[in-house]
C-alpha cells in the first residue's frame, strides 16, 4: 500500500470520527434536571442557586437545560424510568453509587438538627436524637443514618417547611434541615423563630447532580457538566452566582 493510499484511509477515518463524535455531541444539546422544591436553591418554579449554577456550567458547553419539579421520592423514579436526566442536587452515598454517576461537587451543604427553643437539650450529635421523633425529607440520603440511631421515630414529609412545622407545633422533636435552608425559612415564615439550629453539624455532604448509569449518555452529560463547572469557576461567574445568594458567606 502506498503512503499516498494510506494518508488517504487516514484521512477518511478521522473525518468518521469526527462525524460521529459531532453526533454524539448533538444527542446531547439538551438536558432535564429534576429536585424537589428546596429554597433557596430550588424554588417551586425551578429557579434559584442550583439552576443557576447548573445553567451557566451546562450553557458554557452549548446545552441547554430543563429543571422540572416534583417530590423528591418521585425524582428518583423518575430518574430510574429515564424520564430525567438527571437529578439537580444529589449528596453521594455508597447505594446510590452502585446506580447513579455522580458529577464533580458543585456546593457543600452542612445539616443540623433543629428544635424548639425553649427544649432544653445538651445536643451532642446523633446519639442526642436517641428515644426521640425526628421529621425528614422522605427519599433523602440521610435517612441511612438516621435508621442506625436506636429507638429514633422518622416520620416522612414532602419538604423542609413540613418538617419544620411538626417541631414547631410540638409534633416532632426535631428536624434535619441544611443550615441555610433552615435560615432561608425563617425569612419566609416568622413564625418558625421560635426554632434553633443546634451546632455541632449532623452532617457535612458535597453536593452533586447524579445520571443514571443506564443513560445511554450518562457519562457525556457528567463530563461536560464538570467542564463547564470548571470554566464557570475560572472565569469568575460561579463566585459571582454563589455572591448573589450569599454574599459575604459565599463558598470558595
């Protein structure tokens, strides 16, 4: 075979492979997240700090993005029917990790136990929550630690409000809430001033988005979603999404 015959092959191979890279990409110009309401980094309508984030990281690789809403429980079906792509805000534990494929961190979230105020209780970490009722996001991570505290009553909810709402009306003891979530609500409803957020953290979880790994393009999305993250990061926007909620507490 000539050289001229082989720079010819060559030639042709590569422009395949370009061809069929371009359409794999094409497969992927759009995207669907989901979550459950969770302000202020998902509001009702999809907006606030996740989609923020998730839009600019995603738009810097020309996709573009849907965030639809439901309870969380239902995302994760959702997710398993590949009727979503992908779920917006997912903390990585070792049996989700058998299933899903998880992105880069995108924030960092710190949960505390929250009470009434006037419950005097030297809160010392989970074990303070021993004999006690406890109210929580049904389908979230940390209920694998909550289900080795002994004697520890869960009861399921749809969403941090509900949560805080049975302790503030004595219906549970506590409530596991993301801390600044937790301010956030208080913003909103006053009426919760009468709850405190007790120190030392429960738990201290990165946050990711998570694809199922049956998606025929799961690892595609998770690579480019932690491209684009790293050029919204080197370009300043990701300080500036996480200023305009945080201000002065913006993560680094």
């Amino acid at each position: 075979m000539t050289k001229i015959c082989m720079s010819k092959q060559l030639k042709v191979v590569l422009i395949a492979l370009t061809f069929f890279v371009s359409i794999s990409h094409a497969q992927v110009s759009k995207v669907i997240g989901g979550h459950n309401p969770w302000p202020p980094y998902i509001e009702s309508d999809g907006s606030g700090l996740v989609r923020d984030i998730l839009l600019a990281a995603f738009g810097s690789q020309g996709m573009e993005l849907e965030i639809q809403i439901a309870p969380f429980s239902r995302m994760i079906v959702l997710l398993e029917k590949r009727e979503v792509d992908f779920i917006a805000a997912l903390w990585w534990t070792e049996k989700r990790h058998k299933t899903i494929l998880f992105s880069q961190p995108y924030f960092h979230n710190e949960l505390a136990v929250v009470s009434k105020k006037n419950k005097l209780i030297n809160f010392r970490g989970a074990k303070s929550l021993q004999y006690k009722s406890v109210a929580a996001i049904r389908g979230y991570a940390y209920h694998d630690l909550l289900q080795s505290i002994e004697q520890l009553k869960v009861i399921d909810v749809h969403s941090l409000h509900a949560c805080l709402e049975l302790v503030h009306k004595e219906r549970a003891d506590f409530a596991i809430a993301d801390q600044l979530a937790f301010k956030h609500e208080l913003r909103l409803d006053p009426s919760l001033n009468d709850l405190v957020a007790h120190s030392p953290v429960l738990l201290s979880w990165p946050l990711h988005i998570g694809v199922n790994r049956a998606h025929p393009n799961a690892k595609e999305i998770i690579r480019r979603f932690n491209q684009g993250l790293m050029q919204i990061k080197r370009e300043g926007r990701y300080q500036q999404i996480i200023a305009k909620y945080f201000g002065e507490h913006a993560q680094r």
